[in-house]
C-alpha cells in the first residue's frame, strides 16, 4: 500500500536550523524565492542591524526606493524617521531597522501596494522571526498596522499607538505610525502626536537603560523650543 505523505515546506524549514548567525541568516534572506514577490524585486531588503540593537524599528515593506537600493526606508519616509531619531539622540546606525516583509509588494501597473496576508505570514514566519531571536532587542518600535498586527493579530492601529505592551516571546514593543501615514496626514496634530511618541521612546529607553551607548542628555531639547527637527522637516 502506498500512503502519500504532504508536508508543509515551512513545517521543514522550520525543523532545520536555520542559519548559524545573523550574517548567515542575512544571506538566505537575500536569495529567497518562498513567496512569489521574488519575481518583482529589484533587491531583498533583509534590514540593517545597528550599533545599538537593543532598539528595533520594524515598518511594512519595502517600496520603490528600498527595492531599489536594497536597505530600508531610505525614501522620504525614511528621512522622516532619520529626523525623529536625531530628535531623541539617535543615528539611524545606531539602531536596527526591519520590516516585516523584505521584497517589495507592488501593483500591476508598478505602485506599492499592502503585502497579502499569504505574503506577510511566510515572510515573517520565516525572516522576521529569527531576525528577532538573534537580535533579543530590549525595545521593538512598531510602525504603522502591518508590524503592530504582526505581533498583535487583533490589535488596531489607532487604538494602540503609543502604548508599551509585551508580546508572548517576552518582548516590549511600543506603536507608533508609519512615517508615511505622517506624511500622508500632515498637520500640527499628528505632528505633535508623533513627536510625542518618539519622546515615549526616549524616556523609555532612558529609564530602562535600553541602550548600551543611551542617548545624549540634551536629546529633547529642541522640542521645548518652537521650531522642532520635525517642524524645520516640513517647513
Ligand atoms: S517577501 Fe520574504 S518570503 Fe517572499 S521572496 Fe521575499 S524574502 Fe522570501
């Protein structure tokens, strides 16, 4: 008699181990074909792991200037997350930043669009995760729905920005929005919202000693003048 057995590729993935090291597991990202979103991208955008990785940014997916330079929100977006950290006293290479996703989601007619669920499951499932195992941040920065949802299925965007919670792997994450949701809705309200937030990080990372090299004393200051690092970006 001849029983068909099916298994679940992922099933097998997941019983191997996948890579030895972070570096490792950055090379099998960048030649993975598990979803068909390899056949759009220009580059697999796995992240990049600071200096200080004790503090994880994580956003969506890549769009069209990641997929084309292969490192994450290096698009306006990402210049708007550069402002928000120097606004607490940090470098963008002092920090991780990932997405859940790490090949470009796009539309027919070339735009970004949202990744799938299919997509977001087998690439987060696989990547993300032992991104995380490797990087045992003390703080992970949610930003916008889809990286809130990957750690908090039910949770909605905004009801839970600007609250710590902690997942049921031990980690502290904090939500915030996306910088192109700021982008999208610019306005003195959501600009102060965002400012706040990201003061929510800072006080944070000051009072729980996140980081090995803390930010500098002086960090927030200029947000007790007028015009703000997140002002002069939109002026
Ligand atoms: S999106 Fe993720 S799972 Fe899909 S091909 Fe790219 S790296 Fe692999």
């Amino acid at each position: 008699m001849t029983v068909n057995i099916l298994i679940n590729p992922f099933f097998l993935l997941n019983l191997m181990k996948i890579s030895n090291d972070l570096e490792d597991l950055t090379n099998k990202i960048k030649n993975c074909k598990l979803c068909s979103l390899y056949k759009t991208r220009k580059n697999v955008v796995p992240g990049i792991y600071g200096s200080n990785n004790e503090l994880c940014f994580i956003g969506e997916a890549p769009g069209y200037n990641e997929d084309k330079e292969g490192y994450p929100f290096v698009g306006k977006s990402g210049k708007l997350l550069d402002a928000m950290l120097r606004e607490i006293g940090l470098e963008r290479k002092e920090v991780s930043i990932l997405n859940v996703v790490k090949c470009r989601p796009v539309t027919e007619d070339g735009k970004n669009r949202i990744p799938s669920q299919t997509e977001i499951n087998i690439c987060s499932n696989t990547w993300l995760k032992h991104q995380l195992e490797y990087l045992q941040p003390k703080l992970i920065v949610t930003l916008g729905s889809v990286a809130l949802k990957y750690f908090f299925p039910k949770a909605k965007v905004t009801k839970e920005v600007g609250l710590f919670k902690t997942t049921n792997e031990g980690f502290t994450v904090f939500s915030t929005f996306h910088p192109a949701y700021i982008l999208r809705n610019n306005s003195e309200f959501m600009r102060e919202t965002y400012r706040n937030h990201f003061k929510q990080i800072y006080f944070y990372i000051k009072s729980n000693n996140v980081l090995k090299k803390p930010p500098i004393d002086k960090a927030l200051s200029s947000t007790n003048v007028k015009q703000s690092r997140l002002d002069n970006f939109f002026s």
